[in-house]
C-alpha cells in the first residue's frame, strides 16, 4: 500500500541485510557446530526459516520487511555449513558425494517449485497469497519438530574432563582440544576401516 517508490527504496537493504546475516551466523555456526549438538542448531534454522516467511504475510512495512530478511538470512547461515558437516557425520566419506549432491538436487528442485502455489493464485488476492504462506511456514515448523524427536550424536564427543575439569588456563584448553581430536582421528579410521572391509 505503501506504493512502488518505497518497495523500491527497502529492496536493496533486503539484500544487504540477508547477505550480512547469512554470511555473520556462517562464521557463528560453523563454531558451534563442534561444540554443541548439531540437531538445535538444525531446528533453531528451520524455525528462523519459518518465521521469516511467516513475517512476510504481516502488515508490509519497512521494519518488519527488513526484519523477515535479516531472520530468512540468519536462518541460510544456520544451514550453509550442513553438507560440510552434518553429512559427512551422519554418513561418513565413503558415500559424501553422493550424498551431498542428492541433497544440492533436493534443493534445486524445492527451490525451483516452492514458489509455484503462490504463482497460481491471482495476484492482487492478498488473502489467497497469506494463507498460502502460512501453509508454507508450516514445512519447517512441523520438519523442526521432527528434528528434536531424532536423536543425533554429538560432532565430537566430549569427555567427563573436558566439559570443565581442564581449568580456565591456555593449558587445560589445549589438553580438552588434543582430547578431541584423539577422538575425532578415531572415528575417522573406523571410517576408513569400514571402507576397506568393502
């Protein structure tokens, strides 16, 4: 209602803002990922996911527009490190390639028909298109769900040490990192055990 001049004026902070936070929690989770269970993670992505495109069908303002954006950007950099990571150990390296390229089709395709059903609707019918942007908020919502009844290991399991007995010095943090790494080496030729026994 606002008219073209002002969508036009808060389109470019849209981008900026959604390249920003993408590219900031990036960094962010890919620090957290060895640090705590990768399943929250995964589910605090698909509930940003769900409602940045639930704030798209809220009054259309330039606050709540660069709001939804910075949330749908946030919600990206949550998942940017997942076929790096989370798949490789979930699934170990034999069959990654695979793996992570069924996933990249995955998300051609989704990307692809996504935006089909609000095509479909007339285009001045704002009623139509919010109903279906809530039925579409409700994937990641109810997938979030299904997330936190899973149960996934954590990337490197920790020791009874390592969760606080090391002490606050530069030595007890380096004696908690060759820990895990010891147990990271490990996993990794179980991983190439298993691969050779094929």
């Amino acid at each position: 209602e606002g008219g073209g001049g002002t969508l036009g004026s808060v389109i470019p902070h849209v981008y900026l803002t959604t390249a920003c936070a993408s590219s900031g929690f990036t960094l962010l989770v890919g620090y957290l990922f060895d640090r705590i269970n990768p399943k929250w993670i995964i589910v605090v992505g698909l509930l940003m996911q769900s409602t940045s495109v639930f704030l798209f069908t809220k009054t259309k303002s330039e606050a709540i527009t660069i709001v939804s954006a910075f949330v749908f950007g946030a919600s990206n950099g949550c998942m940017n490190n997942m076929s790096g990571v989370v798949h490789a150990y979930l699934f170990g390296r034999r069959h990654l390639g695979k793996i992570s390229g069924f996933g990249y089709s995955c998300l051609v395709v989704g990307s692809a028909l996504g935006p089909l059903p609000l095509g479909l609707i007339e285009p001045n019918n704002l009623e139509q298109q919010n109903t279906c942007l809530l039925v579409i908020a409700l994937i990641p919502l109810a997938t979030a769900v299904v997330v936190m009844l899973c149960k996934i290991k954590p990337l490197v399991p920790r020791s009874e040490k390592g969760s606080g007995g090391g002490g606050f010095g530069r030595a007890g943090r380096d004696d908690d990192e060759e820990e895990e790494s010891v147990e990271m080496q490990r996993l990794l030729a179980d991983d190439d055990d298993l691969g050779g026994s094929s």
